[in-house]
C-alpha cells in the first residue's frame, strides 16, 4: 500500500467561465512548504487531508482535516504542512471588488483566520465542487457564497477598503444600517 508521502503530488487550478471573478486551486498530497506571502484576493481555504501550521499576523494555528483558513487581501500568511507529511487543501480565491459588490460592503475583515466548524466546511466544500462543475450556475453559486458568509457571521464589514491603512476596521455596512445590502 502506498503511504501518503509516496504519492505524486498534484495542483490544478480551476477557473469557470460564468465565474471570472474565482478560482479554485486543489493541491492533493503536497509536501511543499511556501514562504510568508500574499495574495490581492480574499481566500478561503479547506484542509482535506492531514496537518499544517498556519502562520499569520496573529500567530500561528494548527490546522488538521476539516479546518477552515479566512484571509483577506494583502495579509501576509504561510500554511506548511507538518514536518515529515504531506497534505491535501483547497483554496479559493475571490476577487475583492466583485465581492465587495455582490456583498454591498467597502471592505471585509474575516471574524478568525482559522476554525474547526463542520457546517462551514460542508459549505465551502460545496462552492469548491461546484466550481469544477460545467453546470454551474453563477447565480446560484454567488448566493451560496453570500449565504456562507452572512449566516456564519465569518465577516464583518468595513468602512474603508482593501488594503487598509490601520489595522482596525469600522464594523458597519456600507448603507449605515446592521444588515448588508444586497445587489
């Protein structure tokens, strides 16, 4: 039997024509560690398989099977699997403007960067599947991202936009009121 280190690490990137504004990267069984880096993207990540350390501003995290890594653009981070191992992750990549816009918000700050929480893994598990689908319809799929990120209260809106100049965010929407927008 094949242990995990022994296999062939694999990344694709997916990308959906209806979707320009997401891509989706699925990297299975890597052992690759990457440097503190950043993305101009909202990032939204599942670990499928195995353990890392997530490093950013806060500190560092462990991250195991189920967890569920929040990053906005331009924070610097690391994610490296444990030492000796490989691991298998999603990423999912948001362009901020568009965001922004489908959520009526000048800006987002994610409420943690890591969590342990099934039903939000479940939900981001289903955005990433739909994403490599030919059938996948935006509309739908850009409601289901509104709901994982309003009905988790993973997010909160900010005032100013990205990248922002302090590190405190203003935590109101856009229109003033305790509730987003919608478009």
């Amino acid at each position: 039997m094949m242990d995990a280190m022994d296999r062939p690490a694999s990344h694709q990137f997916y990308r959906h024509p209806q979707l320009p504004w997401a891509e989706l990267r699925v990297s299975q069984h890597s052992p690759h560690a990457y440097r503190l880096h950043m993305h101009a993207e909202y990032s939204l990540g599942l670990v499928d398989h195995g353990h890392a350390t997530f490093t950013h501003p806060a500190g560092p995290q462990h991250l195991h099977a189920g967890s569920v890594v929040l990053i906005e653009p331009y924070v610097w981070h690391a994610c490296n699997p444990a030492a000796v191992t490989a691991w298998s992750y999603r990423m999912l990549y948001l362009q901020a403007e568009w965001l922004h816009d489908v959520l009526g918000v000048q800006g987002l700050r994610f409420a943690e960067r890591a969590l342990s929480d099934v039903h939000v893994a479940q939900q981001l598990h289903q955005l990433c599947v739909q994403l490599t689908q030919t059938t996948a319809n935006a509309q739908a799929w850009t409601d289901q991202l509104r709901t994982l990120l309003h009905r988790t209260s993973l997010v909160r809106p900010c005032l100013s936009r990205w990248p922002l100049k302090t590190a405190s965010c203003n935590w109101r929407w856009r229109s003033g009121t305790s509730t987003p927008k919608m478009p």
